[in-house]
C-alpha cells in the first residue's frame, strides 16, 4: 500500500507510538500532516525497550480507541503489529543477534537508569523505517533524548527519512501529557505539574544570564539545580536526574554557550510512577 502511494508521488509520514493515544500524539499526527499527503500511525507496545521491572505488562493498552481516534484524524494507516509479526518469534526473546551499541548519547539522562531502553528503541524504529520507508516522522520532545537518538542513527544509516521535532502539549497546569499520567493518584496528580515549574525556573535564570549582551559563557550553578532539587525532594519526588545537557550530544553542561541549543531535563518518580519532562533552552544569540 506504501509503496502505490509513493508510485503516485505521495509523501509518506510515519509517527511511531505505543499506544494508548491522548492530544500529545494527536498533535504529532496534525503536525506531520502537513509534510505529507499519507500519515501511518504504528501502534506497537515494543517490549524490547522495557526493562524488567518495567511496565510493560500495565501499560495501558487501548486498541480500538486509538485506531477510532486516528480514524477522525484522517490517517490513511495504522500499522498494529504484534510482537511476533515484528521480530518474527513468539518465544518472547526478541533481543535477535544485532543490536545497536550506543556510544556517549546513552550516558546520562535516561539512558543511565533504563539499561538497555534506547538500544530497543532503535530496534523497533530502525524496523519501522525500514518497513514503512517513509519520508517524514515526528517524535516528540517529550522525549528528548530518543529524539536525538533517532536522528543519528537515521543519519549513521543513511536512512532516507526527514525527522521532525513536535512540541511537548501538556495539561492546562502544565503537566506534560503521557499515556502514564492516569497512574498517578490524586495527590500525585496534584504535585505532577511542579517538574515543569522546576525546569522553568532553571532554564528562565540561564536564559537570562545568556542573554546577555557580551555573549559570554554562563556557568550552571549546582545551586541553581540544587533548589530546585530540595524543592521537589520535599514535595515528596524521587528524582532520577535533574539536569542541563548540551546537544546534540546530551553530556552535561557546566557552562552555557551563548548560541548553543541546550537541554534541561528532568525524571522523577512519583510514588510508583517514573515522569520526564524538559525544556529547550534555546540562547538564540551568535
Ligand atoms: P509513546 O506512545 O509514549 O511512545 O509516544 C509516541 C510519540 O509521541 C513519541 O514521539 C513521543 O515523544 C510523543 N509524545 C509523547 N507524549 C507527548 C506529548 N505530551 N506531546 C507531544 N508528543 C508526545
């Protein structure tokens, strides 16, 4: 079917998801819509980038919503394949004997606590591109780090796709919108949006600082991220990390360079329930 519509000279755009689709994926959809006359939407809860522990048995699983959803989007495809049809095993090892090695970009943020995650992102994408072979696809912000994951290996493989960037939509306080937010409790729930406060503040006193007429580089003060850190820890939020990376790298930053495109990105858990959230820090000077 992908293949006609390129015959007919279609653009063909792909966004890749897991499910369970809320306005975040939505907005992807309506975004890429506009690169291409043909939008595939992969469902496919890929249990190759969940690590044990994991929640890949309690992630929320809502099939015939999402396809009616994408349905009033206008999208010409979904793709829900099953994991067997995927990988072409149904034992449940999935792993195959090539897998991507992923050098410096997996060293900090959620690569450091989520062993072996993005190697099966990269799995499934790499698939995904390959079997859809689109033009264009979108993956969210929301996700930094496999954004820029996602671009490199597509460049590294030559793979003939355009990658596009969509903004983080989030709740009306701010929360960034995930399929996981319905596991939060209602205290939690309440708490949630203060990630976001905390990535504000921290980016508002850099750009600031950066923005400056001199266009020196702008230190990151520990204390800077400390506050933030003992407000949220007192808020009762376990934090993976808290931090300011550079890009495209994703190595933390100790000092900002003014023109430079930076990360700052935050994970933590709330009760049993793991948020990531970030923000652009984008010093547009230079
Ligand atoms: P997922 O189903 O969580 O794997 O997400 C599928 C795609 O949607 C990924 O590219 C995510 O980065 C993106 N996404 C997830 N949440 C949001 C959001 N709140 N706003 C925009 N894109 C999102």
């Amino acid at each position: 079917m992908v293949s006609r519509w390129r015959q007919q000279s279609d653009r063909v755009a792909l966004v890749p998801t897991m499910g369970a689709l809320h306005e975040g994926h939505l907005s992807l959809i309506r975004q890429v819509r506009e690169h291409a006359g043909r939008v595939v939407v992969s469902i496919f809860l890929n249990p190759t980038q969940f690590g044990p522990g994991e929640d890949y048995e309690s992630y929320p699983r809502t099939l015939a919503q999402d396809v009616e959803l994408c349905r009033r989007e206008g999208v010409s495809l979904v793709f829900a394949p099953d994991a067997k049809e995927m990988y072409g095993t149904g034992k449940g090892d999935y792993s195959g004997y090539i897998s991507f090695r992923i050098s410096r970009m997996t060293d900090h943020l959620c690569g450091a606590s989520r062993s072996g995650h993005f190697e099966g992102v990269l799995q499934v994408v790499n698939k995904l591109f390959n079997t859809v072979q689109p033009d264009v696809a979108v993956f969210g912000q929301k996700d930094i780090q496999q954004w820029f994951l996602i671009r490199q290996m597509a460049a590294e493989t030559d793979q003939p796709v355009e990658i596009l960037m969509g903004p983080t939509r989030r709740e009306s306080d701010g929360l960034a919108m995930s399929s996981r937010n319905i596991y939060l409790n209602e205290e939690d729930r309440k708490k949630a949006p203060m990630l976001y406060a905390s990535l504000q503040r921290i980016s508002a006193v850099l750009a600031e600082k950066a923005g400056h007429d001199d266009q020196r580089p702008v230190s990151v003060n520990a204390s800077l991220l400390e506050a933030e850190y003992s407000i949220l820890r007192e808020n009762g939020m376990n934090l993976d990390y808290l931090t300011v990376v550079s890009t495209p790298d994703l190595q933390p930053a100790d000092v900002i360079i003014p023109g430079r495109l930076y990360v700052v990105a935050v994970a933590a858990w709330l009760g049993g329930t793991r948020l990531i959230d970030n923000v652009l820090l984008n010093t547009n000077a230079g």
